[in-house]
C-alpha cells in the first residue's frame, strides 16, 4: 500500500492537498484538522513521557477520523527523548497496534534503533505497511529494513545509491519541513 501523497511527512500547518501533515497529539495548542487536508497523528518518541491518558484519548480520537490517513511519527530513539526500554517502546508499540486495529501505515522516526524495531516487527507481524521516514542510510542498511518489511521514505537529503534500489511500490517521498 503506497501513500497517494507527494509528501507523506511534513510538520507545515499549511501544507498543500498533496501533503500528509504531522499532527502530535500531546502538543498543546492541538491545531483543528482542517476538512481539506491529510494527515497523520502520533506521539514522537522525544515526547513519549507526555502520553497521558488524555493525550491518548485525544490520539484515538482524531485517528479514528477519515482525515487521517496514517499514525506516526511514532518511534523510537537512541540519541534523544525518555528512556527507550521504559518509555519509547510502549509508547510505539501501542501506536503500532492503533495502526494495525484502524488498518493505517504506521510512520517511523527512528534513530539507531533499527535491531528493535526489527524484533518489534517480526513480534508483532503487522499487516499494515511500516515506512521509516526520512531514511538517510546506505543501501546496506535499507536492503535490510526493506527484508524485513519496512517501507522507505527519502527526504530532501537522501543517499542516492539507496534510492536506486528501493523499489517503487516501497518509495516514499516527504519534505519533513518545519
């Protein structure tokens, strides 16, 4: 299942139809959805401590919208946000099944986190597509992630010999602007 979007992953509140906009429903002030945009809702792993019981009620409400065609950025990483085994994990993982229960894509941020999310994903076995966003790693590393299932999406600044082997149908494309 490939996104039918130019941009699958922007934060840019003003991004045009073609674009998916990246809505984190623990941020406050929580923008409106607008009926003539797409998105995508989740928790970014950085703010992983802040998935209160209302920031998951309000998560679940607004993926539950027609509006919102993905979930994410969930994720998980290393270098950066709440401890990762205690925190990030249960937080993806959670994400991860909303995805799977609404059946949409779920977008990764991932950040020298490739073994666990390739455990998670063989544990958890998703049928819907997994697509790790803004993917600036060597064709190693992306022919593993697309082995085991995972989708890319390339940004602005990619590797170009990983672009040549991604195959089309696992192709992506995002801005990630701010």
């Amino acid at each position: 299942m490939t996104l039918p979007f130019a941009d699958i992953h922007t934060h840019r509140l003003d991004a045009g139809p073609d674009a998916v906009i990246c809505v984190d429903p623990s941020e406050t002030p929580l923008p409106e959805l607008r009926a003539d945009r797409h998105y995508s809702v989740g928790i970014h792993p950085w703010r992983a401590h802040l998935a209160t019981p209302e920031a998951w009620a309000e998560l679940e409400r607004l993926a539950a919208s027609p509006r919102v065609v993905a979930i994410g950025e969930a994720g998980l990483d290393t270098l950066r946000g709440p401890a990762l085994a205690e925190v990030q994990t249960p937080v993806f993982v959670r994400q991860a099944e909303l995805a799977e229960a609404l059946g949409k894509p779920l977008i990764i941020h991932a950040v020298r986190s490739w073994q666990q999310l390739i455990a998670l994903r063989s544990s958890m076995r998703p049928s819907v597509p997994w697509i790790i966003h803004g993917f600036r790693g060597n064709p190693q590393l992306a022919r593993q992630l697309l082995d085991h299932g995972f989708d890319l999406s390339l940004g602005p600044r990619h590797n170009p010999a990983t672009l040549a082997i991604i195959p089309p149908h696992r192709l992506h494309r995002e801005s990630d602007a701010t």
